[in-house]
C-alpha cells in the first residue's frame, strides 16, 4: 500500500507557509492573491513556482521572495549555470536546524568521524552539510575534492589514516574518482575495505555508481540525499531504499503531478513531475517549487516508517532525442558499465550535420590502453539497447579528466545540444 500523506495534519501546515508566504513577499501575495486555502484541493489549485520565477524575484532584479530584504542572519549559495549568470538562494541560519535531521537519518552520530569532500563550487552542500554534522557532535574534516588530486592523495590518505576517518560525504562523482584512485592502488595506508559511511548528494547517484563504488568501498553503507539548492534536503535513504528511492523529510510536502497539468495528482504507482514545498523555509518560503524531476510514490517500506516514499526517475529533460530516437542518460550508464575498461564519465553531445543529427559519446577510459574493437562495440551496444539505431554515432574516449568540467562546480554537463544553437 503507498502511503499518502495524512490531510487533516498537513492542511494546516501547508494553510500556515501559504499564509506566510502572502503576507511576507510580494511574489507569493500577487501569486496567491483571491486563493483561500481550506483543504488540500485548494492547495492543488494554486500556481505552482518554477525556478526562473525565484531569480527574477531575487537580487540584483528585486527581493519580492524574500520575506528579509536586509539579508542578515542568513548565508547566500549561487546555483545555476556559469558565472556570469549567477543565481541566488537564501537560507535562514535557523534552517540548518533541519539538516541535523539529514544525517540522523542516515545512522550518522558523535562517533563518525567525517570526511567533507564537497568541491568548491558545492559550498551550498559543503557549509550546510557541515551545519548538519555539528548538531549531531560529529567529528568533522572539511578537506574538499582537491585533496584526492593525483600528486597529494597519498598526503590524503594519511590524514584519513591519521584521523581514523570512517566517513565520506561529497557529491558521486568526487567518490567515484576517488575508488578509481584506489583501484591502481591496493595497499595503500588508509584501507577502503573498513567499516565505512558514505553519503552522498547534489548529482543524481545511479545503481552501476553505486556498484562501481561498493567494489572499492566492500564494507561501506553507502546512501544518497536527495536535495535542490533551492528547497534543501527533500528525501533521505534507509537501509531498504534502492539507490533512486528516498523517504520524504518530514519538513517536505511533496506532490506528484501530471506533466502537463500541475493541478492534477497523479494516481498511485504513476509518474509525473515532481513539486516541493518546504514547511519550515522563512527567508525564502518555497511553495509548490517545480523540481523538474519525475518520479512516482511507491509503496509502505519495510522500515515502517510513517515518511512517504517515492522513486525518482532523474531529470525529466534527462533524455536526449536525436533524430527519431529517444536516449534516456540511465541507458548510456547501463551501457558504459558493460564494459570494465570504462568509466561512468561520459557526455552526448547532440549537433547538426547537414540536415541530419549527429550525436558524439564522449566517455573517459580508464586507460590509455583499450582494445582495438571497443569503440565499434561500444556503438553496436548503444545502437542495441536504443528504441531505433542511431545513424550517426560516434565514440569518443578519453582520459580521465578529458570531459570538460564546469569551472564552478567540477561536475560534467552530461548533455550538450548545439542543434538549437
Ligand atoms: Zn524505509
């Protein structure tokens, strides 16, 4: 059975932050303006908020979303995009009061001893996380993905032997990297094989990641959070969740809507877009936020936990069409894993030749030496697994680090399209 959410206990919550929300921003006043909330239907029925709405309503343009224009007590975290397009989300010090829960969730207690990888560019994850673990009187190392650069890992791993660190939080690809490292490298002075945590957020974490990294880390709990800059954490895993399913935080409201129509709940065991609002957020109350992500509600864990579950099917522009063929990333990763000498590093780059679409792999090797026959399987494998062949296909691999990074968050762009260009 999926279990749904109580409506005489949320209403009164979601009536309270509506409320708030109209009588402290301008944005939520003129959005909600003539909407009386009574029972959840009502609430259904308000407009639901979409990313670009929150930066248009932030500084430099206008501070109608927030409810403190004078910005004290609160960090700032720049989200989206490059540079010079920054984009801001705000955050009460009092919200950080939830994060604590984040990690409770995930059996983490005074006695870890935690390792902060988050990159730079990640400072949203890496101050709050940090937030989080100090409530929990944690033992904490903010250390950064720097750290397990080539010619100071062995520097590294001394401190974590030094410290006896037995947990890891950064986002999948940091970890990834990292069990690459240890690969070439058996017996190195901080053994992976020990009792480990790992909790990671901020990158969608897929099941050949996870059995990537529990080939490396063999004893080590390793779970994800599933979080926006803007809303904070929204689920948290127990031991019985599969790598995309998440419990809802108690703090979270969470909907699953038609695609085309926000004001329509999908039924039980349906996908559809999934929409946040978060009970507890003041200096920047997010309501009925449209995440872009699909996912489904599914059904009682055996956690018996009261906290909805859900599955999450990634981002729901997370599927590249080129020319008549659909290519979801997930199918791309199932492929990449087929083969060893690979790694979950890759990139589609989709462009225009003539009038025909071309699509390039891009997928960083493990080493410089591949068999002569890889790229033609890897083709005849992609080609294989598509709902048609895709006629113009080319591999590429490249070394580790190959793929260009954003310079702000060091996470690879998974899809390129310059056929709108
Ligand atoms: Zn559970």
């Amino acid at each position: 059975m999926i279990k749904e959410y109580n409506e005489t206990k949320i209403i009164n919550q979601l009536i309270e932050i509506v409320e708030y929300g109209k009588q402290n921003c301008l944005f939520y006043n003129y959005k909600f303006s003539n909407k009386s909330i009574k029972k959840l239907e009502d609430f259904r029925m308000l407009p639901v908020t979409k990313s670009e709405e929150l930066y248009e309503n932030t500084p430099p343009h206008t501070t109608n979303i927030l409810t403190n224009p004078t910005l004290s007590n609160s960090y700032v975290f720049i989200t989206g995009g490059t540079t010079n397009k920054p984009k801001y989300v705000f955050r009460n010090f009092e919200d950080f009061d939830d994060q604590a829960k984040y990690f409770k969730s995930q059996n983490f207690s005074k006695t870890d001893r935690v390792a902060n990888l988050f990159a730079q560019g990640m400072w949203g994850c890496f101050t709050s996380w940090n937030k989080g673990l100090e409530k929990l009187n944690c033992f904490i190392l903010p250390i950064g993905s720097s750290s397990l650069k080539d010619n100071i890992i062995d520097a590294t791993l001394k401190v974590f032997e030094d410290l006896k660190i037995n947990a890891l939080i950064a986002v999948p690809s940091t970890i990834i990297k990292f069990a690459l490292f240890l690969e070439k490298k058996p017996n190195s002075v901080w053994n992976p094989e020990r009792a480990l945590k790992i909790l990671v957020g901020g990158e969608l974490m897929t099941p050949s990641m996870i059995k990537f990294m529990k080939s490396i880390f063999k004893n080590a709990d390793i779970r994800s959070l599933y979080a926006t800059t803007e809303i904070g954490g929204v689920g948290y895993q127990c031991e019985f969740c599969k790598p995309n399913q998440y419990h809802v935080f108690k703090n979270i409201f969470l909907e699953i809507v038609n695609k085309d129509n926000p004001h329509l709940a999908v039924k039980a065991n349906n996908r559809g877009e999934i929409l946040a609002t978060n009970l507890n957020k003041r200096i920047m109350p997010i309501i009925r936020f449209s995440t872009g992500d699909e996912g489904k509600f599914i059904d009682n864990c055996s956690c018996n936990s009261n906290d909805p579950k859900i599955e999450i099917f990634g981002r729901m522009d997370n599927i590249l069409c080129v020319g008549s063929t659909n290519i979801p990333l997930n199918l791309i990763s199932e492929v990449v894993e087929l083969f060893p000498e690979l790694t979950q590093n890759f990139q589609l780059i989709a462009d225009k030749e003539g009038p025909q679409d071309v699509l390039i792999v891009k997928i960083e090797a493990k080493t410089e030496k591949l068999p002569k026959k890889l790229k033609d399987q890897v083709k005849t494998a992609i080609n294989n697994t598509c709902s048609e062949p895709i006629n113009n296909l080319t591999v590429q691999f490249l070394p580790i680090g190959g793929i260009e990074r954003n310079p702000r968050n060091n996470k690879i762009k998974r899809i390129i399209d310059y056929r709108w260009l």
